[in-house]
C-alpha cells in the first residue's frame, strides 16, 4: 500500500466507500442522505481549521483524510441515484481550475494576486452567463446562507469590487469611530432593534477594516478566541493552586492573573 500513487489510493478510498454503501455494507454509512451528512461536513470544516491553527500537521494530514471522505460520501451517494460520478467532480474542478488561471494556463498576465482575483471574477462571470446564471445585481451571487461573516466580506469585496469603497484604512477608521458614536446614542435610547443594527453596522466596518490591511476577519477572531482560552485556563491553573474555582474569586484576583498570563 505505501508504494501506491495518490491516484490508487484515492480510488481505493472511493472503493471502500462503495463497499460501505453496498448491501451487507455498513448499515450506518448505507441509511446516510444528502442531508444528514451535511453536520459532519461542517464539523470536518472546522477539524481542518483548528489542525492549522495549532500547527499540528500530523493531525492536518488526519482531518484532511476525513475532508476528502465527505466529498466521496457524497458522490458515492450520487452515483447511486444516477446524478454523476466522482469522476464528473474531479473533471470539472479541474478544468475550472485551468479556465480560471488563464494567465498560468493561457495567454493573459497577471502581476499581483488583485489581479489574478478580478481575472477570477471575469471568468467566473462569464461561466455564469453560458450557464444561464447571470445574475441581476451584483450581489445576488453572493449566498444568503454564508456566515454572517463571510457574508460581509464577500458584499464587501464585490461592491469594492466596482468602486464602491473607502481609499485607504484611515477613512474606515473614521467611518468605524462614527459608527462607535452612533452605537453609543442607540445605548442611551435603549432601543434594543436600534442597537442591534448599530453593532451590526460596526461589525460591517471592522470586516472592511481587516480587508484593507488584508487580515482575514474570521482567522483574526479565531486567534483572539485561542488567546483568550490559553489566558483563562492559565487563570483556572493558578486558582486550582490556591484550592479556588473562579466563581469563589473576585474580579480584582482574575484580572491580576490574567496580566500575568499575557505577560507569560
């Protein structure tokens, strides 16, 4: 088996969850739908994710094995019902792929990653409308079911994308202190829908914040997220020494303790 290709065992992995499909296979793997396996994608989504954040490749290399397993459940899937094969998906990220880099693949140049990304967005406009899929407005591609976050960064990027934008991060600075002011009056009002749209209108200004200075929103909270984790149970370590539970401390002892874990 280790002298195999990635291509034998790719396929071996697709055999095997034939095998798992089949009559006599697996009676858990065989009563799965399109829709019931959705959750694990997701879960394995963000396996991946937290494997990079921690740096562990050896844990990487595990949870992308069970990424790739959510695509072949799928089409395996797929191909029972007849619809299309694994096949069918390989061909077409592949041939996306070569369409879409036409400046590695083709002809066209490209100096900078702005400018493979609007020769992205040309190409994939252009597949749209031989698809049929022309959309009416510019961000009608963009799906309503994305992460708030992710949402907001791609209606961002598609409205800057034409223009509509800031020039440069110290005038989104002052669009966010503007914002700050605006939520500080919805506060004294105490109108919790006025309140609601006003943190939602400083979250949209952050997300373009982070796209000037190119920091990915959602990596920058997930950062600040293991920050805080590491910080607190640094906090839950020193209290367990003095025979405590957080709940038994004051603020004063916790944030003493919080200082020395960010100096640590």
């Amino acid at each position: 088996m280790n002298g195999e290709t990635a291509g034998e065992k790719f396929q071996r992995l697709v055999a095997i969850m034939a095998r798992l499909r089949a009559p006599g296979g697996c009676p858990w793997d065989r009563e799965q739908t399109f829709d019931t396996i959705k959750p694990f994608t997701l879960e394995e989504t963000y396996e991946v994710l937290q494997a990079i954040d921690d740096r562990d490749w050896d844990e990487l290399a595990e949870e992308l094995g069970d990424f790739l397993l959510q695509a072949v459940f799928y089409a395996q899937m797929a191909a029972e019902q007849n619809l299309f094969r694994i096949e069918t998906a390989l061909d077409a990220i592949n041939e996306k792929l070569i369409r879409r880099h036409p400046h590695v693949f083709g002809e066209e140049s490209a100096r900078s990653a702005d400018d493979v990304k609007q020769i992205w967005g040309r190409v994939k406009e252009g597949e749209q409308k031989a698809k049929g899929k022309a959309t009416a407005g510019l961000l009608d591609g963009v799906p309503r079911a994305l992460p708030a976050l992710v949402e907001a960064q791609q209606i961002a990027s598609k409205a800057a994308g034409v223009g509509f934008d800031w020039e440069n991060p110290d005038q989104v600075l002052d669009k966010l202190h503007e914002e700050l002011a605006e939520f500080a009056e919805a506060r004294r009002t105490a109108d919790r829908e006025q309140l609601e749209d006003e943190l939602g209108d400083m979250l949209f200004v952050l997300v373009n914040l982070a796209r000037f200075v190119k920091v990915d929103p959602e990596q920058a909270l997930r950062r600040t997220n293991g920050k805080f984790r590491r910080r607190w149970r640094h906090i839950e370590a020193r209290l367990r020494e003095r025979g405590r539970k957080p709940e038994e401390s004051t603020i004063e002892e916790m944030e003493a303790l919080w200082q020395e874990a960010k100096r640590a």
